[in-house]
C-alpha cells in the first residue's frame, strides 16, 4: 500500500530533547478510521509521539502526512486534527457552549455554522442540558466530555487523545470508556490515543502499539498482543495478573521439550513455533494465570502437577489463587464457584500451546 492510502503516515521520525534522543527513526502507518492506541509505561515517549503529530513540537528528522498531505512543517490548526488531553483545559469563565464554540469564533467561522456544530457536538455527547453551565458547575467525566466536544466541533479527520480518562475515578472510567467507543463506532474518524491503562487499550484499540524506550514494540490487534505477544516485555506489560514465567532450556529433537531450571519436564509438542530452530537454547515459558486449569481437567493436559494453595485471592467474578511450582511462584486464576483454602493440594495444568516461548537472550517469540 503507498503512503497516500493511510489517514496518518510517520516516516522515520527521530525526536531529540536537547541532547536526548527520544524517538528514533519511528515509523508508523494508520489507515483511515481505525483507532489506534498508543500504550507503555511512563516516559516511553507516548506524549512526544502525539505532539508531534499534533505539531506541537518540532521534529529532528523525518516526515508526518496526515490525509495524503504532507503537514512536517504545518501549524498545528491546519493539520486537521482535534485533540483531548488529561487536563480538560476549559476556560474557566465560559459557559459550556462558549467553550465548545470559542475556538470557532477565533477561526472566523460563520454564526449558523458555530451554532450548527456546537448542536451536533452536544447532541452527540448528551449534554444539551449542560450547555450555560460553567465548568466549575460539572463533574469531571462532564468536563471531560466537553474537551472532547471542543475537538469535535472541529469536524477534524484525525482526534489525538491523550489519557483522557486519567483524573477520573474507577466508575467513571469505565462509563467514558464506552463512550468514546460509541463515538468512534458512529463517527468512523481515525482516533490516536495515548494511554498507560491496559484495559483501555484492549477494550478500544484495532490495533495497539506497545512502546518502550521511544521503540515500538509490536504493533497488532488486541487479540494478537494477548495471545502472541513479539517478546518478553510485551509478555509481561499486557495482562493482569502478569503471565508466569518459567526459566530453563527448550530441548530440541523428536519431540520439543521445556525442562525448567529446577528439572521439571514440560511437553512443548502442541506449542506452534513462530520460526523453525533446531537448536536447543536457554528460554522462559510464559503461561497466563487464566490459562490454567485447576482441579478437574487438569490432569487431561500436556502438564499437570499437583500443588499446594499458599493464597486465595476471591475478585468477585473469579478467583486468584497463588502456589509453586517447579521451585518457582505461580498465579492462576479460576472459577468463583471452586472453593480453595491455603494449605489445600489441588491439581492443576496448562497446555504450553496457549502460552508462549522466548529466547532468554534475544528475549524474542519462538
Ligand atoms: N520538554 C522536555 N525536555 C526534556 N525531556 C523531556 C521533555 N518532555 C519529555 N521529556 C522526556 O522525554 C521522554 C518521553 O516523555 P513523554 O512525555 O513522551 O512520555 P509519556 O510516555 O507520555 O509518559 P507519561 O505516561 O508519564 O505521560 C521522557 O524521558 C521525558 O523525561
Ligand atoms: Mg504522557
């Protein structure tokens, strides 16, 4: 595909702050509509990348074009985008609909055009009824809404957002969550959105972007970073609880074999490799606590053990449970209903094929 195609297009982007380099020859390519999230532990560089598309920054080398235009050296008002950050940034002395309209009005735009997109913005964001109150009168999800509503009235292609979620509490979160999900589903705009919440990025995301140190790590679909996540830190960024990991040595030959460090054999014969090695090689065997089976079942698996329950975490709709096994802490997660106490011995197994081998020195997928 050419780069005209995609809606947002980063060619070799290379960022410095002074003599830190921040990003380096980043590329990323986003098609039209797709919602995007940018997810990584603080300071990965998430915000630079969003304000460089924004233009908020200057770059130190390469090249942004957003809807087959190229905007490298553009102000950030013609780049046609909209953009949310964390802090609503509403002007405090303003009634709702001043704030939804002001940018407008500073942009020259005519009375019934403000007037008419002011209304599809509220109306969109439910808040019609919020509109002569000033912020200090709203909740924070409804001052939310409202910086989203100043990036709608845009009517740009492209909305940048930047942990929007983030001064909210739990409930709030959750609530806001869908409706930003409800937007892009009506909306069909291409959405950027930076956030460090797993959660966020699984539940809104078509494709997440994992970041570290200004790199990005893998870039898929929800469903890929779960289940076959590219390496090592990916592994254990995504998922709560984090994914087990057993350290040891894949055993090649007739039949592949993981022995952990502390000798015990796991069968590897169902796991599909991501390339074919011969070699056998130092690896970690990652296997999500929810990918156990405890109890009945258990023993059916390609490897099963019994344990002993050290501690039971109940979390409402299911239940953490926490043992050993071979010399090492294991998490699993299982059914509400099964009733475990410390000190119980219980069986449990996995099969190897729902979870994932890393090189332990590349730390890359086998
Ligand atoms: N103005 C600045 N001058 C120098 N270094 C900066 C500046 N702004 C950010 N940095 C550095 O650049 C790196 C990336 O920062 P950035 O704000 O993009 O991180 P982030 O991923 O958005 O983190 P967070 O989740 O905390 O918002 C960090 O190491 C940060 O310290
Ligand atoms: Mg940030």
């Amino acid at each position: 595909m050419n780069m005209s195609e995609h809606s947002v297009s980063i060619r070799d982007l290379t960022l410095d702050y002074g003599n830190t380099r921040v990003l380096e020859n980043l590329n990323l390519d986003i098609e039209q509509g797709e919602f995007i999230v940018l997810l990584g532990p603080s300071g990965c560089g998430k915000s630079t990348l969003l304000n460089c598309i924004a233009g908020l920054m200057d770059i130190s080398d390469g090249q942004i074009h957003i809807d087959n235009r190229n905007v490298t050296w553009e102000e950030p008002k013609d780049r046609g985008i909209g953009m949310v950050f964390q802090s609503y940034a509403l002007y405090p002395q303003m009634t709702v609909e001043k704030n939804l309209s002001f940018g407008l009005k500073v942009a020259g735009y005519k009375k019934d055009e403000i007037q008419r997109r002011v209304a599809r913005a509220a109306e969109i964001l439910q808040m019609e009824e919020l509109l002569q109150r000033k912020p200090v009168e709203l909740s924070g999800g409804q001052r939310q809404r409202v910086a989203i509503g100043r990036a709608l009235v845009r009517e740009a292609k492209v909305f940048l957002f930047d942990e929007p979620l983030s001064n909210l509490d739990a409930k709030l979160r959750s609530d806001l969550r869908v409706e930003i999900k409800r937007l892009h589903q009506r909306l069909k705009n291409t959405m950027i959105y930076v956030t460090h919440d797993q959660i966020e990025a699984l539940t809104l995301a078509n494709r997440i972007a994992i970041m570290k140190d200004g790199v990005i790590q893998q870039l898929a679909d929800p469903h890929t970073i779960y289940n076959k996540p590219v390496n090592l830190y990916v592994a254990g960024f995504i998922g709560s609880p984090s994914m087990n990991f057993f350290q040891g040595t894949l055993q090649t030959g007739d039949e592949t074999c993981f022995v952990t460090d502390s000798g015990t054999h796991i069968p590897t014969s169902s796991y599909q490799f991501a390339r074919a090695s011969s070699d056998s090689c130092s690896a970690v065997l990652g296997i999500r606590p929810e990918h156990i089976i405890a109890g009945e079942g258990a023993r059916g698996m390609p490897f099963s053990t019994r344990v002993e329950i050290e501690i039971v975490e109940p979390m409402g709709s299911n239940t953490l449970v926490w043992t050993r096994v071979a010399d090492q802490a294991v998490t699993f997660s299982c059914d509400s209903d099964q009733l475990l106490a410390p000190g119980q011995s219980i069986d449990i197994g996995f099969d190897p094929a729902r979870g994932s081998l890393f090189d332990a020195e590349s730390t890359l997928r086998l």
